[in-house]
C-alpha cells in the first residue's frame, strides 16, 4: 500500500496518477478467524484496525451487508465534542477526543479533523443552569468547557441572532474549543486502510444472516451470504440492525431503531466558523468544506427502519435554524437523508460483553456516535482481545439494565447528542 | 406524512396529532414486589425492536387523549391495523394475508 507523503505525490503526478495501489484489497471470506466484526462502519473497522495494531490481532475479517462507511458513518452531521454531564461519559467521548486529535496522522490518511469548537446556546435559564453545570463538571475533569456571554457568543459566530426580542431570546452559551468536525467517510476509509494492510479482510456486500453458537453456548462462528465463517470471537456494531443480529444469537437488547435525518443546504462562501447547537429549539448545524451548511434534524418518534424519515422534522428542523440563524432563512436546501440509530434508555452506548461467551457488542449511540468513533472502536478492540472491558467502557456494560446502574444522558443533554 | 386510523374517534389523520408510546402488549406485572432483577430488565427496558410487523402503543393526544394500538411495518411505516386498548392482539398472519 502507497503511504501518502509528498514524494509519493510528486513520483505518482510525474506518471500521471496511474500507480497509486488500492485502498483495500476485495476480499473473499477465508474459511475461519480469529475475529469476525460485523459492521463495517467506523466503530467496526476502527475496532478491526486497533485489534491489529494494539493486540497483535491479525485474522479478524469486516463483514457488512453494504459498502463499508454506507451506513450511519456516512449519514451523520460530522459533530465531535465531548462536554457531556456525567464523569462516565466525559473520559469516554475525551477519549475519543484525545484520539482524534492525531488522528490523520495516525492513519496516514487525511480525515479532515477541524476542532473548530462547539458552542451549545442557552435560551431559557433552565438552560442557563444546565449549561453552567456541564461547564463545571467538564472542567472539574480538566475538560475543556467555558461561558459565553450572548455578545460574545455574537462575537464567535457572526451569524447568530442574539436579539433580546427573539422569540427564544439567546441567553448565553457553552463553548468547547477543542471540539469540531472531520470528514465521516474519511475516518472509515482510513481505519479500513490501515487495517487492511495489517492483513483484516473487509468482506462488503456479504449479509451476516445469523450468529451460529456451539452446544456450550459460546460462540462457534457466522452465517452470512458466502455460507459458514468459522471463528473464535465475534463483535457486533451493526448500528440501526443490532437488534436483529443479537437476537440470532438469543440476546435481547434494551434498543430502539428510529430515523434520524440530517440536511444540507447550497454550498456558500465560508460564513459559518463553528459548530452551533441549540437544544431548546433543536437546531444544530456547521459549513462543511466544501460551503454546504450540514444541519442535522431529529428523529421519528416511533421505532423504523425506513433510513428516510419523516417531513414534519424537516419542517421544524428549518424553523429553528430561521429562528437562531435569520441570514440563513432564504437558503436552499439540497438534500436529505435518514439513518437508523438505535437507542437504549438511558442515551448512553453499550460496549462489552454479553451473556454469550465469545460475543461482544457495541450498540446504542443513539443519535451520536460518530464523534466517539476513535474511542469506541479503541475500547471495544481491547474488549475483545482481553475478553474484559477497558476501564473506560466499563461502566457501559450491558448489565446496567439489569443492575439499574444507568448512565442517564438523556436528561443531561436533552435532544442534541 | 404518516396517516393514522384512531379506533376511538373513527377518523384517519395526520401523525402530528398522535404521540407513539412503545411496543405494545407489554403488560405491567401483577405482583412488583416478586419480580426479579432479570423480570424488570425485561418488562422497562428490554424491546423486540423489529423490522417488519410491529406491534406498537400510539396516543391520539390532540384529539380525544386515548391509547390505542396498533400493527405497522417498520420498513414501509405502512399501518396494518388500529385497534382499541384492552382489545387481544390481532392474529399477525391473518392480518398480512388480508394485507396483500
């Protein structure tokens, strides 16, 4: 595989581009790994390409249904940011955070990271206080978090509307400066890349159709498309689908799927320099490189697996960012689209071992996984090389159903994940 | 948007009216106190979550405030049936040959 630096550049011009090696080879499924991910989005190729850099954890195939990064990876607003309320929360998107800092650097593959910073409005004094709360906890960790004034928030990004006789007037803001966007597709092209050349084989349009599991009840492989793939462990991070391919193995998961949508508009000039999000009025949005703004909607209230979504959300998605953004109340909008997130109750993701041996899982990012993308399939990868969770997901086990320890983000951070 | 059939008022309208309220035919369990930890995990959090024929608890709430149920694909948003609370849960097979 052709390493990307300036003098492979230079050489691969001189002949006219016509050099360059493959990303990833095609693979068809060997006869047995070591490890099968189902799921060939960030988390699972992240995952894939952490077993083999970190644990030495070479034959481990990628099997999804699609093409890899097709599904919520390539589907989602870009957002990365780690001020979440609970301590649980903070050191597992930080970790993220952490990671994606070096991340183009890591891989060798430029993913766009642009810690542009978020800023999350307050408009009511409830939100005020929420606010405040998730600026102290985060700093109490040595995250980074800080208040704005309205004027100064006006003075971060120019184009929002902080006048005091808005319908919802701004009444400050939350600022994480760290956090930002990258290039979803680049991230799964990127880790499918890197593991790739440590030897993974990403299996594409290949259906896992069940987990097969042994008498003892450990699991001894999968079906798919291609026929039987024998293996030692199996991790799933099917998103939307985690239902469906656990319960082929017996296992129940407190999830349900729903749309979520997201929208872009024309591309313009650069006129928006951060990430801005608003709970109250559910609008959140960033300009992407190329100059379309990236606005994400919210999801159906009911259980669908349609990746389409309904136009009523549309509507009040467009009416809160008039509301918050009135230069953008004349833009036209070029496309939409719906992923299927699936969420647990309590908003938080599950990562870890279930109650079938040999099985893992990473499952309930709800609406927000994309930002933990680094972190997660980091963890999860050392979930299942070591058959026990890594601190961090630790907490995120699938048994706190069970034991009612549950990590609450739904209240902490209302609609926007 | 989606049209949904209110058993109770009779009429087909627009989703806006309606909020969703889970999968249905969960039913609360009798005796609390003798429940286990796995019983509860179960009857508040655990869900069948599928693509295809859904059994699923809606409320007509701008209308008259009611619970009904109802059978819908997944996939298509396509509503099979709407029926009342407390009415037994429709045979699915039946239901998706009188479908087609």
């Amino acid at each position: 595989m052709t390493r990307f630096n300036a003098l492979n550049l230079v050489k691969n011009a001189l002949t006219g581009h016509k050099n360059w090696t493959e990303q990833w080879p095609e693979c068809q499924p060997k006869a047995e790994y070591d490890v099968v991910i189902v799921g060939a989005g960030g988390h699972g190729l992240g995952a894939a390409y952490y077993l083999a850099k970190e644990h030495g954890i070479t034959n481990v195939a990628v099997i999804d249904k699609g093409w890899l990064g097709g599904g919520n990876t390539g589907r989602n607003t870009t957002i990365i940011r780690s001020n979440y309320l609970y301590d649980e929360s903070q050191a597992l998107f930080n970790h993220a955070v952490d990671l994606w800092q070096g991340l183009s650097q890591e891989l060798n593959y430029n993913v766009m990271y642009s810690n542009r910073g978020c800023l999350m409005l307050a408009h009511t004094v409830h939100d005020v206080q929420s606010f405040k709360r998730h600026v102290h906890a985060n700093r109490l960790n040595g995250i980074d978090n800080r208040w704005l004034t309205p004027e100064e928030c006006k003075e971060y990004c120019p184009p929002v509307n902080i006048a005091k006789d808005a319908r919802y007037p701004v009444m400050g803001g939350a600022l994480q400066e760290r956090a930002g966007t990258a290039r979803h597709d680049a991230v799964a092209w990127g880790y499918a890349r890197g593991a790739a050349e440590r030897g993974v084989d990403i299996i594409q349009n290949c259906a896992v159709q069940a987990i097969r599991r042994g008498p003892d009840g450990a699991v001894i492989g999968v079906d798919t498309d291609k026929g039987f793939i024998k293996c030692k462990k199996v991790g799933v991070s099917a998103s939307g689908h985690n239902s469906m391919v656990m319960a082929t193995a017996g296992v129940r998961l407190p999830l349900e799927s729903m749309p979520l949508q997201a929208l872009v508009s024309e591309p313009v000039k650069p006129v928006f320099p951060c990430v801005v999000m608003s709970n109250a009025v559910h609008a959140y949005c960033s300009q992407s490189d190329k100059g379309e703004l990236v606005i994400g909607s919210g999801t159906d209230q009911y259980v669908s697996y349609s990746q389409r979504g309904g136009l009523p959300l549309i509507e009040h998605t467009i009416a809160a960012i008039s509301e918050v953004f009135p230069i953008f109340n004349r833009m036209r909008m070029l496309r939409k689209w719906g992923g299927i997130t699936d969420n647990t109750p309590d908003r938080s993701p599950i990562i870890g071992k279930t109650p079938v041996p040999n099985l893992y899982v990473n499952c309930g990012w709800g609406t927000g996984g994309f930002k933990a993308t680094p972190g997660s399939a980091h963890v999860f990868a050392h979930t299942i090389a070591k058959d026990e969770p890594h601190p961090i997901n630790a907490p995120f086990s699938l048994d706190r159903f069970r034991t009612g320890r549950l990590i609450d983000e739904a209240a902490a951070a209302a609609v926007a994940h | 948007m989606i049209q949904i059939h209110c058993p109770y008022c009779g009429e087909t309208l627009p989703e806006l009216e309606f909020t969703y309220a889970g999968e249905a035919h969960i039913d609360r369990p009798e005796n609390p106190s003798d429940q286990t930890d796995d019983q509860w995990e179960s009857f508040l959090f655990l869900r069948e979550n599928v693509k295809g024929p859904h059994f699923e608890r809606w409320r007509h709430a701008h209308g008259c405030g009611r619970f009904f149920n109802a059978v819908r694909n997944t996939i298509t948003d396509r509503f099979y049936i709407t029926y009342k609370a407390g009415e037994p849960r429709p045979d699915l097979a039946t239901l998706l040959e009188e479908d087609k």
